[in-house]
C-alpha cells in the first residue's frame, strides 16, 4: 500500500469517526440523563408512598439525587404527596435531554415536538423503570425470601400498579400472572413513547 493510499485510508476512517462522535456522544448522554431520570422518579414516588429514606435503597436514591432536587427546592415545594422539587427537577432533565438530541442528532424539528419529546422522555423513564423493577421482582420472586427487605420493597413499590391487574388476572394455581401482562402492555407503550421521546413525531 502506498503512502498516498494510506492517507486516503485515514481519512476516510476520520471521517467516518467525526460522522459517528455525534451518535456515541448522544448515546452517552442518553444513558447518564435516564440513569438520572429514573432515580428522580423513583425517588418522587417512595415520597409518595412515604417510604423513609433510613432504608438503605432510598437512602442512597436520596443522597445520589440531592445534588440536583435541592436548588428546585427553593422554587418549589412539596405538596401533600407530590414532591414537586423532585418532579421539576425530572423534567428539566428530560428537557436536556431533548435538547441535546435536537443539537446533537438534529431532531425533534419543531416547538410542538420538543415539547412532546420533553413528556414522552419523562414517561419512557418511567415506563423503563418499572420493566426493569418487574423483571427483577419476577427473578427474585423465585430465590429470594418474599419477605426479605428489597423484596419487601419492591413489593412496596409495584403494588399500586399490579393491583389492577391481579384483579383482571387473578393468581393461577398459586402463581400471579399479574407482571406477565403488566410487563406486555409496558412494553406496548414503549413503542409509541421511544419515538415521541426522540422528536419523530411531527406536529
């Protein structure tokens, strides 16, 4: 290989890097932002649920989440069991994370989309989280003592949403198929919110 061809070689591979930096960049941030997204969403609800932050689990949501709830704190306040510092502080994650998407990837197009983006961002979080929390309660529903204390907290957690269900679907031969649909009406949701969360809808 001569020189010449060498250096067309490394050109087109640095191309092809600078092209790509975008996509890595904003698959990055897409992670850390929902990383962040979900604790401030888990935490919000163990508020509502009032559920102490002296258990080891929400003690550590809190501690890795103050940083950010606490400057909302001195705009806005917790209302009976909404914590609004906490809820404020999600959708201004999820507004970063909509605008990087529209700086980096180029979309959504429109004020209408951003801002759909913006609620659909928070509601994928939300519906992220509680797959992953019904996949884990499922697993360790079948090794770890139920009443054990993450058990017992994640049963705390999944409940009110389970509830339903278990009424449409009650426990067969003693096993609760309730998750089961839960999970498939989940993921159901997801494929309308992904897209609405990057901005592909166009209004």
């Amino acid at each position: 290989m001569s020189l010449f061809e060498a250096a067309q070689l490394s050109l087109i591979f640095g191309l092809l890097v600078f092209k790509a930096q975008p996509t890595v960049m904003y698959t990055i941030f897409s992670f850390l932002t929902g990383l962040i997204g979900s604790l401030l969403l888990l935490r919000a609800w163990c508020w509502t649920l009032a559920i102490t932050p002296r258990d080891p689990v929400v003690g550590f949501i809190w501690k890795a989440t103050n940083w950010l709830v606490t400057p909302f704190g001195f705009v806005v306040r917790p209302r009976g069991n909404w914590d609004l510092p906490t809820l404020a502080a999600t959708v201004f994650v999820a507004l970063v994370q909509v605008w990087a998407g529209r700086e980096l990837m180029g979309m959504p197009e429109t004020a209408t989309a951003f801002i759909v983006a913006i609620i659909a961002m928070t509601l994928r979080w939300l519906v992220n989280l509680l797959i992953w929390g019904t996949i884990i309660y499922c697993i360790l529903s079948f090794f770890a003592n139920r009443w054990s204390g993450y058990m017992a907290l994640l049963g705390t957690l999944l409940d009110p949403f389970l509830r339903p269900f278990r009424r449409l679907l009650p426990p067969i031969k003693g096993f609760d198929l309730s998750p089961i649909l839960f999970f498939l009406l989940l993921n159901l949701a997801l494929r309308f919110l992904v897209p609405a969360s990057m901005g592909l809808y166009v209004f």
